[in-house]
C-alpha cells in the first residue's frame, strides 16, 4: 500500500517533469523544420529522448545515513583512501586497482582479480552515488556500506578491519581525526581481527571486548563514509548525445551533425522497437532495478542467484541503514524497510547497469559473458531461457516453458538494426575525458596528480532524503521491481496526448 502510495508520487513527478520538455517541444512545433534531414523526433520521442540528457540528472540525493559525505576534508581524504594499496593483505591493490580513474572507474576484466580472482566484473563508480542498491546484486544499501565489503573479502583486498583501523592510525591520523574525532586506544586488540575474516580472524575478533569490538567497527565505518564522499564526488560528463538532444530539443539544425544516419536510427530503435529505454532508462540509462535477462552463468558449476540471494544479506548488514554505525534515523532508511524481497523474478536477477561510457569499457554483463556490444544487442534478439529462474526477455516461439513478463514484445532487430544500435551505443562516450574534481588532501603521502576520468563537477548534495523528497526525475524512481515503465505511458497520465 505504502509502495502504490510512493509510487504514484514518483510518475507524478516524473510526468510533470516530461509533461514540461513536452510543452517546450510544443511551444515551436509551428515553425519546426526536421532538424537533421535525416530524422524528425515526434513530440513523444522528443519528450523521452529529453529524460535521457544529462542536464535531467538530479544533485546526488543525500544519504542520511552518511553525515559526513558532502565536506570537502571527507572528499579528499576519501580520494587518499580510494588510491591507498596499503589497505590490502598483500600492499599491493587498491580500490583503485580495479576500480582505475583512468578506465573508467573499472578494470576492464570480465571477472576482478585482487589478492585472488573473483566471480564477477567490477563496475564503474561514476554516477554510483545514484543508486539505491550497491553492487551487480544489490546486496549493500549505501555507499559507504559497500566500500566496507572490498576490504574484508578474501579475494579482493584481504584485509581486516582491526589492521584497517591500525593503518588509518599510523597513516592517516590527522585526515581522520578532523573529521570523525579521536581515533580510540588500538594498542589493545590482536593485529588481524574481523567477525567476517578468516577462522583465526574470527576466533582473534570474539576475544575482543564488545566495546573496543565496536570501536574497531566505527573506525572502519567511518573510514566507508569517507571514501564513498569521493565516489559521490564522480559526475559523469557530457557525450555527443547530450549535445544532440539539447539541439533536437531547441530545434537547431546543427544537430544534424551532431550524430551519423546510423547513430541516429540506433537511437530511435534504442527508445523504440528495441525496447532498450524499458530499463536503461534516465540520464544514466539505468532504472537501478533487478531484471533477469537471461545472461548465461559464466561458471554452470556455481549458479549465480543475482538479487534472490542478496537481500538477506543486505538486511542483516550490521552496516546497512538502520544498523548501530548509520547516521540516519529508522524513518529514513524507506527503502530498506520495504525492500522487496519476495518477488519470484528476483531469482537470477542483475541491476540494470548505466550506458554512459559503456562502449570504452568491454567486456559486458555481470561477469563479462559478451566480448562486444554486438553479441550484447545480439543477446536481446536471441532471448534464451535464462540459467536460473526466468528471463524477462520474450521469443516469438517461446515453447512450454512460458515467459512469465508476457507483456514485452520480442525485441526484433534486423542485421542492419543490430548495428545500428551499436553504433548509437558508441555517442554515450564523452569526448573529453575531464579532470577528477576530488584534490589530494594536502600533505597525504601520494601526491598523484589528477588521473584523466569522464569526470566532472563539484557533489552537490541533494535537498530531499534519498529518494524520496526531493521532487526531481530521477531515473531510480520508474518503478518498483518489474514494473518497467516506457516512458511514453508517462505521457498518458496528466499530460495532454501530443498532437499526432
Ligand atoms: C579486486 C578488484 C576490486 C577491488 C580491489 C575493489 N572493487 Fe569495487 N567492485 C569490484 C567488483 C568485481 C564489483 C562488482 C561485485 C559484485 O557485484 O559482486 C565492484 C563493485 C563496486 C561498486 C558498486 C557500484 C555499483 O554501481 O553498484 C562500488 C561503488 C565499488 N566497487 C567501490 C569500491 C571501493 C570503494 C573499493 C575499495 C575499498 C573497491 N571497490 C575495491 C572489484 C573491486
Ligand atoms: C528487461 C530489462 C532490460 C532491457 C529491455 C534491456 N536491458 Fe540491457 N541490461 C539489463 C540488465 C539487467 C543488464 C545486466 C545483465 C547481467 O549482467 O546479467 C543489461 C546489460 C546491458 C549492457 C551491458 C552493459 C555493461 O556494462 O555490462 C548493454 C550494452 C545493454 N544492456 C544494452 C541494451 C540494449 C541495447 C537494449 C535494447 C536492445 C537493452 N539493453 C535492453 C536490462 C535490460
């Protein structure tokens, strides 16, 4: 009921929102010529081709359960943190390792290798600061939650947090202590101690008393809130596409050249008969929902369950957002209170992910099945049954085993069409990589320069609670779990139809 309730509050706020750039589009149809002679947006594509540009990307919601992440000190000391290889067992990864300012944001593997190999492909953290739910899986509520995961798993950085909060006290004293207040005496406790590492890490950590046990638990916390104030620093840049649309919307003719024929039929089939916009949908081109596409498992031996398996998880978080080291009160933390949980279609489910910059960073999906963007639109055609649980994505001959989203066409693409939403894919790229906005904290031990990133602008913190208040299109807010929303059947509710 309380879900309905917020629901219809958000397609409110959307339609009105596109109801706007509708009433633009209007106000000059009279005296509009095709802008490009090679395409002419009807006012409904235009009206979705608007809620694609960046310039419709809310400030980064505020996290409540963050207090520290829009201060500058908790930016650049969170940057220090990000690049530090000293937070791994073997001194030698870093967030940054995988995570590389000059890739994106990511490594480019199809699975991570830390201090050993993982099972799935790290993301880009760009525009992370967006999403409610962290990881391919969602299983963190919170950035700075998820920033805690890396350190303490054994393959990735390795470490525990009793050495964490040791490292910060030897390294990283001053930049801490301005912002969180006296480290605590650590002088006590064994050096390797977690309740997650290892058996000896484990049995180290219950010999610890529960206070200094919650004192090492609040240092390393706090060291989460730091870097995930880095990560909300991360805009993403402006592509050939922005510039495309703001000239479509504005009538210009320029934006004829602003795109190829074949980048530009790959964007009508992209918000068309691609049915791409269902989920990658937004300035970021992601709903940030769980789907089930039917992406085969790389390991068959070891099924991956996507979102089924990481909701428990995230609810029994001792650092999600109604946990003892969150800053947000109970009532602030809706979205993880009435998490759905129990849908059948998060069984083999992924976040959708973002497109921006998708085509400089191969390999693709959770666990880099797809080589290219090809066999990804490929994939869409092809529509298998999923591995695990049952994919969203529907085939004309569909046998027994039914699609259980019966409602989604079959998304039918020519050969010439594959390539070119292909070719669309490739103006999601910003031209001019732009420089990290986060400074080195003066005096911190690196003194790296700023690394090239599709980055740009200062974090602007967001008026409302996460997303909720704050009234502005965001692409989180297109439904709930499975209710994808073309965003044409916004245009239906409120809105006066455009003229055919
Ligand atoms: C060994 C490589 C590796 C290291 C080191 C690493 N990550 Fe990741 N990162 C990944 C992988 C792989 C995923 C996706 C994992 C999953 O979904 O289970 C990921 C996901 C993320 C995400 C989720 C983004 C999203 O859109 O949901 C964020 C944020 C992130 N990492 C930040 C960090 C931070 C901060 C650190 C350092 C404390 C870090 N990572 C260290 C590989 C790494
Ligand atoms: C039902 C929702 C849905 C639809 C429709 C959809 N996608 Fe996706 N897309 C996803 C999800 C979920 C993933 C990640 C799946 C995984 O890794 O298992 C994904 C992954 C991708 C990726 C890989 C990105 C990366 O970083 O790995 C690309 C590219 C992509 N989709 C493009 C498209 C295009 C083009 C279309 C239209 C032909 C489309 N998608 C339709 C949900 C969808």
């Amino acid at each position: 009921m309380r879900r309905l309730h917020s629901m219809t509050r958000m397609f409110g706020s959307a339609a009105a929102a596109l109801c706007g750039a509708l009433a633009v589009t209007l106000a000059d149809a009279g005296e509009q010529r095709p802008a490009t002679g090679l395409v002419r947006w009807s006012a409904d594509e235009k009206a979705v081709l608007a809620s694609l540009s960046l310039k419709r990307l809310p400030p980064v919601p505020a996290d409540p359960s963050n207090a520290v992440e829009a201060q500058p000190a908790a930016i650049a000391f969170g940057r220090s943190l990000f690049e530090d290889a000293r937070f791994s067992r073997n001194g030698a990864v870093a967030c940054a390792s995988c995570h590389d300012p000059a890739r994106q944001f990511q490594d480019g593997r199809p699975v991570s290798q830390g201090v050993g190999t993982g099972s799935r492909r790290a993301m880009p953290i760009v525009g992370a600061g967006h999403a409610t739910w962290l990881f391919w899986d969602g299983r963190k509520d919170s950035l700075w939650a998820q920033a805690l995961g890396p350190l303490e798993d054994a393959v990735e950085h390795g470490t525990n947090r009793v050495r964490v909060a040791r490292q910060v006290a030897a390294n990283h004293r001053g930049e801490y202590e301005a912002l969180f207040g006296a480290l605590p005496g650590l002088d006590g406790p064994p050096g390797d101690a977690s309740p997650r590492g290892n058996a000896a890490e484990q049995e180290a950590w219950a010999t610890i008393e529960p206070r200094r046990r919650e004192e090492v638990s609040r240092v390393f916390a706090n060291i989460g809130k730091a870097i995930a104030a880095y990560e909300k620093s991360l805009q993403p840049a402006p592509t050939r596409l922005d510039g495309y649309i703001d000239a479509v919307l504005l009538g210009d003719r320029a934006a004829g050249s602003l795109l190829r024929a074949d980048e530009a039929r790959g964007l009508r089939l992209f918000i068309g008969k691609g049915q791409c916009v269902s989920c990658h949908n937004g300035p970021l081109f992601s709903d940030q929902q769980f789907h089930n596409t039917g992406v085969p498992q790389r390991d068959a031996t070891r099924p991956d369950r996507g979102r089924a398996a990481a909701t428990a998880a995230v609810r029994g978080d001792e650092f999600n957002c109604l946990g003892p080291f969150s800053d947000a009160r109970p009532e602030q933390c809706q979205e993880l209170r009435f998490m759905v949980s129990d849908d059948p279609a998060l069984e083999g489910a992924f976040k959708t992910p973002g497109l921006r910059g998708v085509a400089g960073r191969p390999p693709y999906m959770h666990a880099g099945q797809f080589a290219t963007l090809e066999q990804v639109v490929r994939h869409y055609v092809a529509a298998p049954h999923a591995p695990v649980g049952h994919s969203e994505l529907t085939h004309r001959h569909a046998g027994a085993a039914a699609p259980m989203h019966a409602e989604r066409a079959p998304i039918e693409l020519s050969e010439a069409e594959v390539a070119d939403l292909v070719s669309f894919l490739g103006t999601l790229t910003a031209e001019r990589p732009l420089a990290a906005v986060a400074p080195t904290t003066p005096g911190s031990q690196d003194g790296r320069a700023s690394p090239p990133g599709e980055v740009h602008g200062p974090h602007r913190p967001g008026p409302g609670r996460r997303g909720h208040d704050d009234g502005l299109l965001s692409d989180r807010r297109f439904g709930g779990h499975g209710a994808q929303r073309p965003l044409p059947i916004l245009l239906g509710r409120g809105c006066a139809a455009p003229p055919g």
